[in-house]
C-alpha cells in the first residue's frame, strides 16, 4: 500500500507491504476466488496527519497455477506436477475528500459565472400566486465532484418564540443530479401562506454534504386592516370629554391604539419571529440565510401584528377638523409601531382642531391611513353680571335674616370653545365661605337659565 501526501502528491509517505495469509489457498490448494482481508497498522503510516486529497494506492498480486496428479505406470506411483503460473498485479487508487462541496462565491480558488447563485427563491415576500422558480449553480467540489442536489421546502413553526423548521420536508423534495450545467432550476408550489425553509443539499460523491438555506414568506391572501375595538385615543386628552378636548397648547399629544393596525395573517401568528438553526444538520452561516440584513433577516423582525413601519402627520384647521384631509407631505416616523403611547408634537391654539393622521405599512408593503380628532381649550369658563334678586326685584343690602327668603343669585356664564360642563356655587357671610349654602347645577341644554338658592 502507497500512501502520497497532499503537499507533495509526488512523493511516498510510506510504502508496506503486507502477506495474505491464508490456509485455504496455496498452489496445492488452488481456488477461483480467494478473499484477503488485510489491516494498515500505526506503523504502517507512520505519524502521517490525514489531509484532504491525499491519495492512497493498493496494488494485489496474485499468481495463478495449480497441479495435475499423473500416474506414473513405471513406477506404479502417483506423481504431482505443479504448473509454472503468471503474476497478475491489480492495483487500486483511492483519494481522500474531507471537505463539503463549496461555491464560487466563498471559494477563492474559483469564479462564478452569470447567474451562478448560491440558492435564489426570489424575493423574501413572495405574493406570486402561481408556481415560482427557485435556482442555483456555481457549486463545486474536489478531489470527488458533486452527485446530486436535493432541494427540501419546510414550513416553519413557531416554537417558544422562534421558528423552527418541522420534522419532514411539507413539500416534496426534488432531486437533480450533476451533469455539469452552469446553473439549475426547480419549479415549486407551495400550498398555503406561511413562512417557508428552502433548504438545497449539496452532494459529493464521497458522502459530504453542503448545506445552503433561504426563507420565504409567502401571502397572497392577507390584507392590512384597522380593528374597532381597538380604537386610537389622544390619551392625555381629557378623560371627562371622552378624549376629545384638550386643555393645553404647550405639550405633545399622547395617542395610543395598540392592536388597531394588524395584517390578517400575522394578527395571531409572528410570522416575522427569529429563525433557528436547522435541526437536520448544521448550515455554514455563508450559506444560511441573511442574519441580519435584507427584508426578511433571520434574527427577525419587530413588527406589531404585521405592522413593521408607523408614522403620523399632524393637520390643524378652525372648522372642527371637516378640512383636514390626508396630507401628502409632513410624515414622521415613530419608533412605537405597537401604538403604545405616540407622542405627537402639535403646535395649536385654543379653538383650534387638530386631527391626527397614522400611515401604516405592513411586511407587504400594504399601506393603511386612519386618524384621530381633538379639539383645543385651554382657556376656562367666563362668568359674569353677578346679582341677587329678593322676592324678584334685584336687592345687594340684606336687612335680617327673613331678607334670605327666596333670594336668588343671577348669573351669566358661558364657554366659547368646549362649552360648559357644570356650575358650582358657595354662598356665605365673608369672602371665600359657604355657611348660607352651596351646590351644583348641571348643564343640559345650550341657553340654559338656572336658578338656585331656595
């Protein structure tokens, strides 16, 4: 046995030879098939390191031949006679492939050609409702070459927060062999929405294997959609106008909606969650799909219900908001897509309206518009004419304690933006006291005479 090394393929790292022993075959016991099994020991190779590519040469010599037993009638004996055989040396190279297939993206040694990607399903969202075509090529191996690809399609599950390939390929696995075209193709369907694992095993003939994956998220069917139990509210409004009026000008408007905007696939299912390592065998992370970068990195991405972008515009008129249409310019990104609590800066004076205008965009690209109205009062109530009236006639010196019957307090009080809400009165003896009497009276209808005082 011959064993040449990688780094000098011209040259013997160690050469033994080894004796077939065996009982059952000798040229007094000649057979048509003979078996020889025979072990390379330590000191055999010496302190050889295996190295990718190195060669090994086995050479078998075997002689044939054999005998015929001839009865001599002179001397009344039986004589053997042996017959001169031929050596026949057979001999058997081996070479050593160690590594898995690579592509000429990675490998330096070698250069891709047009069209030679390491494995294309296209765009990561994938809205095609027919079948689409998924490629490949530049792959290559040395010393054994590539067989065949098999190319497996997984749907992904959702496993603890990360999607995991399952257990079984969904759709069928395709296999090509190797017939040294520059590149493949592969038609696929896919059968419904979801993300999906391309996984494209490469094959050498000495067994390795490369690994390449791709992921797609593939939906035809949802849309982008805004839930009404789930409805935006200017949340530092006042709680008491059921959010719609505002008592400052000075600082930014809250406005929440969580769950409002949502994809109807990813409403109950994160489609966009990290994706984890392949189950089935490790994938180099050059052949992986992106981590990071592209429109559907591995590590996931933040999205709220589908959403995966948010912004607002603010629009202010005097006519209660009936002007304020969509705007085309004037668009701010916020970081809180979930709608959690937007801050909005709005410049705004009282009497003014502002009306708050939301853009959402979801993983597809849908584009959805939807708006919150508030409206501006910072200034409180006026009141006014202050009188009292005794029996009718308007009366400000009070003689007795019998002058506070049927006494009346007169007054005028209005709001010019948001209106009065209620009106509160004391009555007393000194300034600021209320030991002759206090209430309340509430506000019903607009023009309203209220009387009060018994």
């Amino acid at each position: 046995m011959t064993l040449l090394s990688l780094l000098d393929p011209l040259s013997v790292v160690s050469a033994t030879q080894h004796e077939c022993n065996t009982t059952t075959v000798s040229r007094n016991a000649p057979t048509s098939l003979a078996a020889c099994h025979v072990r390379a020991r330590g000191g055999d190779i010496g302190q050889h390191t295996f190295l990718h590519g190195d060669t090994f040469t086995v050479s078998a010599t075997a002689e044939n031949g054999g005998f015929l037993d001839i009865f001599n009638l002179d001397s009344n004996l039986v004589e053997r006679e042996y017959y001169v055989g031929v050596a026949y040396v057979g001999v058997s190279e081996y070479t050593l492939d160690l590594l898995n297939p690579t592509h000429c993206e990675i490998d330096p040694d070698r250069i891709c050609l047009i069209n030679q990607p390491i494995l294309n399903t296209g765009s990561a969202f994938s809205q095609e409702e027919t079948n689409f075509t998924v490629t490949w090529g530049g792959w290559g191996d040395m010393p054994s070459g590539i067989t065949h690809y098999r190319l497996e399609v997984y749907l992904l599950l959702e496993v603890g927060g990360v999607l995991m390939e399952r257990t079984h390929p969904l759709v069928a696995a395709y296999s090509q062999p190797s017939n040294s075209a520059p590149s493949y193709r592969q038609v696929v369907a896919l059968p419904s929405d979801g993300p999906y694992s391309f996984l494209l095993h490469i094959h050498d003939t000495a067994g390795n294997v490369q690994r390449a994956r791709r992921l797609v998220l593939y939906d035809i069917n949802s849309t982008l959609e805004t839930d009404p139990a789930h409805p935006l509210v200017v949340t530092s409004a006042v709680a008491a106008s059921q959010h719609q009026w505002v008592n400052n000008t000075v600082l930014p408007l809250t406005v929440s909606g969580r769950g409002h905007f949502f994809n109807t696939n990813l409403r109950d299912s994160n489609w966009l969650a990290p994706v984890g390592d392949f189950v089935g065998g490790g994938t180099l992370p050059e052949y992986d799909h992106p981590l990071t970068t592209g429109e559907y990195p591995r590590n996931g991405t933040q999205n709220a219900q589908g959403v995966i972008t948010l912004e607002y515009a603010v629009v202010v008129d005097t006519e209660g908001g009936a002007s304020m249409t969509r705007p085309l310019v004037g668009w701010t990104y916020t970081d809180d897509i979930f709608l959690d609590d937007v801050s909005v800066p709005a410049t705004r004076a009282d009497g003014l309206s502002v009306r708050v205008w939301f853009r959402a965009r979801d993983f597809k690209g849908n584009t959805l518009y939807d708006s919150i109205v508030v409206h501006v009062d910072s200034s409180p109530p006026t009141a006014h004419s202050l009188s009292l009236q005794h029996a009718g006639t308007p009366q400000l010196a009070l003689l007795g304690s019998r002058s506070l019957t049927d006494l009346t307090a007169v007054f005028q009080a209005y709001d010019e933006h948001s209106g009065l809400h209620s009106i509160e009165w004391t009555l007393g003896t000194d300034p600021g006291s209320s030991n002759v009497g206090q209430g309340a009276l509430p506000i019903t209808t607009a023009n309203q005479v209220c009387t009060t005082l018994p």
